[in-house]
C-alpha cells in the first residue's frame, strides 16, 4: 500500500515536514483509533446475540414452568379419566393440560429458533484477522546503536 500524498524520490511532498516523532505519533493515535473501532464493532455484534440469546433461554424457562404446570393437571386429569371413564371433570382437566403442553412446545420451538440465529461476531473476527495480517508483514526498523549509556 502507498500514500498517495507521499511523492518520493527525494523526500519532498506532504510528509517531508514531518518528523519522526510526529508520524509514530500518528501512527500510534491511528492504530488506536483501528482497535477501538473493532472492539466497539465487536460489542455491537455481542450485544446481539447477547439478546436472542437471552430471549431463547426465557422461552425454554418459560416452557419449563408450564410443563410442570401441566404435569399435576394431567395427572389429575388421567386419573379422572380413568375413574369416570366418560366426559365429566376429568376431560376438562385434560383439555387445560393439554393446551399447557402445546403452549410449552410452541414456547421451546420460538427458543430454538432463537437460539440457531446466534452466531458468532463474524465481521470483527474476519477484521482482526485482516489487521493482524497487515501487522505481521509490518518489519520493525533497526535502531542506530548509541554510543552513550542511557543512565
């Protein structure tokens, strides 16, 4: 990659004027700017799933309580039907229970559906990847050796 404001051979364009100090320091406020970006990207995409996740795991607690709602209701009800063996009491029991369990099923079906739309955040994964790609062809200067302690 080049910087098209950067003209060459001879050091002259727009950074010529530059020193040192000031391109790391841009360098650095705009590799910052880079990682905070794919953090809040990454945010973004969490806080998502984040929420069908939890959407998904209230309608299984929900279907949960219902279907031990229906379990005495049909036990009732089973019994009932067992003793009266004719439409009477019992029936209505079943009948109750009944739509308990359907409405358990159709609650565990809408958290299942909920669930499979997780993913994991594949825009801030496919970022990072590319970033550290640029960053490992990215060779380090060697520095001048100094001829005076540092003290």
């Amino acid at each position: 990659m080049s910087d098209p404001g950067m003209t060459g051979v001879n050091g002259t364009g727009p950074t010529a004027d530059r020193s040192l100090g000031q391109l790391v320091a841009s360098a650095t406020a705009e590799m910052s700017a880079l990682v905070h970006d794919e953090i809040a990207l990454a945010k973004a995409e969490l806080r998502q799933d984040v929420k069908r996740g939890a959407i998904g795991g209230v309608a299984f607690i929900v279907a949960g309580v219902l279907v031990l709602f229906a379990l005495p209701v049909l036990s009732f009800a089973a019994a009932y039907g067992i003793h009266n063996l004719g439409l009477g009491l019992a029936w209505s029991f079943l009948i109750v229970g009944s739509a308990y369990v359907l409405l358990g099923v159709a609650l565990a079906l809408l958290g299942v559906s909920k669930f499979k739309k997780v993913k994991p955040p594949e825009k801030s994964i496919a970022s990072a990847k590319q970033t550290a790609a640029v960053l490992q062809t990215v060779k380090p200067h060697t520095r001048p050796a100094q001829d005076k302690a540092v003290v």
